[in-house]
C-alpha cells in the first residue's frame, strides 16, 4: 500500500506511481510498506516503481504498458528514458522522433 500523499496511484495494476510534488534527494518515501530514501531528486510528474521491476518487463501506467524496462528498476528508482523503451516508437528518446538526433 502506497501511504505516501506525494505519490499517485493512477490504476491499481500500475507498477509505477507519479509525483505530485518536487522531491529532493534524501527524502524518504512511504512505498508498498517500504520505507525508501530517493537517491536523487525527482520533479513533479516523473515516475518512480512501485515494485521491483525486471529488465524486460512492461511498465503499466494508467493501466496499461507504456513501454519495457532496458535494466531492472528496483522500487523507489526513477523510471524514465534512461531505463524504459517505447514499445511504440523505434527510439525511446523524443529527440529521435522530433528528428534531433
């Protein structure tokens, strides 16, 4: 159970959960029971995982997969281009599909 009022639950079968706030390194967070200290901090509407999450898995947001992991996510790590792929794009990078790179 997700306690923490700085973190949003989306959908129940969500393995990621959104911040609602800045948060600063240091800062710890209430996750499934856990208490987890954010190594880095995280801005407003990026993700961090709600579980431990494999390298290959399917990230659920809103209910359903937005993309797979490229390495396990441990819980309370952020989830973001460094470590998702679109399943959708050919690159997981904006710049790629904005003709950037």
């Amino acid at each position: 159970m997700t306690n923490d009022k700085r973190l949003l639950l989306l959908n129940a079968d969500d393995n990621v959960l959104v911040c609602c706030q800045a948060l600063s390194a240091g800062s710890e967070l209430a996750i499934e029971g856990q208490t987890i200290t954010l190594p880095a901090p995280l801005e407003v509407g990026h993700k961090i995982a709600r579980r431990d999450i494999d390298a290959g898995d399917k990230v659920i947001r809103y209910g359903v997969p937005i993309g797979s992991t490229t390495s396990a996510i441990r819980i309370g790590e952020h989830v973001h281009t460094h470590n998702l792929k679109s399943d959708y794009i050919e690159s997981h990078h904006r710049d790629a599909v904005e003709g950037k790179i």
